[in-house]
C-alpha cells in the first residue's frame, strides 16, 4: 500500500516558519511511526528563494508532484503575488480533488479563498492580514483571535508559528491524539516564550 | 557600519526545525528593525539534504563565511557524524572568537562541547540525549529539564523547538525585551499546541 501522502508548497517569498513548521510536525509524526509521507512542491523546478532570503530545492513541481491526501499553502509576502497567479490557483483545485484536508498557514488562506476552495467557509489568517483578506475575499467569513479554524475538509492557521499547533491537531485527525502527544514529545514542543 | 551577523550552521542530517525556528526568529527580528543579518553556512557549498530529507542551498561555506557575532548549531541524527569532524570542530572554534555568543539546539551542543568551546559549562540537550552527552562530555555540566541554559556566552537550547524559545531570549539580549516581544508578535508565537 503506498503511503498518505502530505505536500507542502512552496512559492517565492512564502514565509520560511508558515512552511518548516508544518515539516517538522509531519515528518516527526511519520517518524515516531505509520503511514505518512511529506513532499514540498513548487511551480517549476529549481531553488526557491523564500521571504526572508532561505534557499530551498522542492522535492517536486506541479508536473511532478504526487497524489495528495492533505495539501499545505504557506503564507509571506510571496501570496500577494500568488493569489492571482492562475497556474498556481488551477494546480491548489486540482490537487485538493484527492485531498482529505486542504490547510494554509498565515496569508496563504487567501489563495485558499482566491481558488474557491474555501468558498463559504471561516478561515483565519495571521492578525495582520485580518481586514485585507475581509476585502479580498467578500465570500468566506474570517475569524480572528483564533489559532486555527476548522470547517469541513479547510483548516487554516493563525500566523507564522500558528501552523505548529494546526498540524499537531491534524496529526490527531490523521493518527490519534497519542500519535500527536508522541511528535510533539519529540519536537520537546513545551513552549517558554521568555518575553 | 556593517551589521551584526548571525551565522546558522547545518550540514547533512541536521533537524529541520533546529535551525529554522532560529532562522525566522532572527530574520524577523531583523525585519522589525535593528541591524541584523543573518546568514546560513555548511562546510561545501552546494545543497544540504537535512534530517527529514529538506534540501537547502546554504549563502556561505566556511570558506567564504563573514565573521560573525553569534553562530548557532543545530542538532538532529548528523551530529553523529559531525561531532567526530575535525574541519566542522576547527571552523566552529576559529568562528567563535568574533562572537558574543555561541550557541547551539537539540544536540547540536555535543559540537559545542566536542570543540572545547563549552569546555567547563553548564550545557542543554534534547531529553533523548542527556544521558548519551554526559557520557560522550565528561568536561561539561548537562542540565535536564530547563528550555534553554545561559553560560557567559555559551547558550544551549533543549531538543527543536526549544531554539524559538532560546531565540527570542538572545533578540532580548541584542536589542531588549520590546524588541524580542514585537518579534514574538510577528511570528504570532502564542502557542497552544492542541494535545
């Protein structure tokens, strides 16, 4: 049997935390045991120069990437550009066919609510973005104060940092809550901020 | 006047979060104001396949790395390997006599203490690792149960995430408190992990 299948995109100037977080937490999650694999995934081929100036090479691009049971779209100041990139908006409906969660972390919750796929739905955004996403996107309903919303099959993340907390809670959807008790555990995710 | 350099080490099979936790705290330190660069350096140029199978391109080898005012080691599965390099040891030594605070994550400390540099210190590891340092660093002191542990300039934080934490208590240290608080507010570092 092959494997679940979690693919995080990258775009340039998506936000280096929006994506890494999400990575740690999935790839701990498959470590600590079970049937999980995540791939990065980005339009071409080739390094990905992220927002705050990080090189990555992605596993994948769209032509090569594989089926996914849960899609990822990290926010930065790159979504202001993807959100109406229509190579990108067409890839996000096409890939969310096989999937059974469709996430963003940060702003890319407006490229969720720029293809559709969140149409109807609450989502949330990081807290600076708030009254943007309201005005760009008139046909979703945005929560704020929340650290990530679930509604259906959409679950989007507060800012940055937020989308530790949204995977583990999906590491308990997809396994159990011992299953994110576990990755957690070994991330040693048992935060002191000190100011 | 140029700015002050951070410089983050990885090489093959270091944690993803261990360096990319640091990477966002100090570059949006960095973006909050301040002068502050921040900079990615392995031993080869070329792309470093991390522990979970994340390729970067890193800005410096250590031979064409700037001198630096904090360095920061990461830990994951290649500390293994790297604790028993002599090229890796040498060049974090060298590195260190221009900074005011040479720090690690997870067990990346077993660098800092295979160098020589926390010779004497109070150091921190991931909770997997602590018996293995004692035995492997008979000439450094390991603290269990702490976050992050501050030894003049040696600071050492506990396993992956525990780096967001020890890094935004070094931004304290660069700048103040309001500075590392406003960097917190950004990366909307208000954690809730869900189990």
């Amino acid at each position: 049997m092959s494997s679940r299948k979690i693919g995080i995109v990258v775009y340039p100037d998506s936000e280096e935390l929006d994506w890494a977080g999400p990575y740690e937490v999935f790839t701990m999650a498959a470590q600590v045991g079970g049937d999980l694999e995540v791939v990065t995934i980005s339009q071409h081929e080739g390094p990905v120069r992220c927002a705050k100036g990080l090189r990555i090479l992605p596993d994948h691009s769209f032509e090569t990437a594989p089926q996914l049971d849960v899609v990822l779209v990290p926010g930065g100041e790159g979504s202001r550009v993807e959100m109406d990139n229509p190579v990108m908006l067409d890839w996000l409906v096409k890939a969310a066919e096989s999937c059974t969660w469709v996430t963003s972390v940060c702003t890319g919750s407006i490229l969720l609510a720029k293809s559709g796929l969140a149409t109807g739905c609450e989502i949330t955004t990081h807290w600076a973005y708030i009254t943007t996403l309201r005005e760009l996107a008139p046909h979703v309903t945005v929560r704020e104060n929340i650290r990530y919303v679930r509604d259906g099959r959409i679950v989007t993340a507060a800012g940055v940092s937020a989308g530790i907390d949204m995977s583990l809670w999906l590491v308990g959807e997809l396994f159990d809550a011992d299953h994110s008790r576990k990755t957690r555990r070994f991330m040693e995710y048992d935060p002191e901020p000190p100011y």
